[in-house]
C-alpha cells in the first residue's frame, strides 16, 4: 500500500502490524510450552494441575491474539482507504 501511495502510511499502522506479529509469537510459544509439558508429563505420570496452567496461559495468548486480529484487520482496512485514489 506504501507503494501505491508513493509515500509512507501512519506510524500506527505499522505499530500495530509488528504487535500484532509480536502476540503471534507468544502463542506459538505457549503452544511448544504446553505440547512438550504434556509430553513430558504423559512419561513422568504428573497431575493434570500443571496441564491447566499451560492450556490457560494458551488460552490467555489466543485472547489477545484475537484482539489485535481485529485491531489489524481494521488498521489495514483504514490503510486500504487512504491508497484508493479519490
């Protein structure tokens, strides 16, 4: 879009794509913790307490993944806007 411009689009935009990227990281993240937790507990024989923390701490990290998923989709629909020529 900064192309079809020819100039460059609001620092906002770019905030909130690189948040946006940042909170996809953490849930990939969470997502490894919890798969090798469980792993490990499957082979030690370890309560499920622990199981929980690490499906809540994933759910947490989906939460605001679905947050800043709607904050870029309106960001980029603002952007679009301003590239359509008027």
């Amino acid at each position: 879009m900064e192309r079809l411009r020819s100039s460059p689009l609001h620092t906002n935009i770019s905030t909130a794509l690189d948040k946006h990227l940042e909170v996809i990281h953490v849930v990939q993240s969470r997502r490894k913790d919890e798969i090798v937790n469980a792993s490990n507990r499957q082979r030690q024989g370890a309560s499920r307490c622990q199981d929980d923390r690490d499906v809540f701490a994933l759910a947490l990290a989906i939460k605001e993944m679905s947050v800043t998923t709607r904050k870029v989709r309106t960001t980029l629909w603002c952007a679009f806007q301003m590239t359509l020529p008027k």
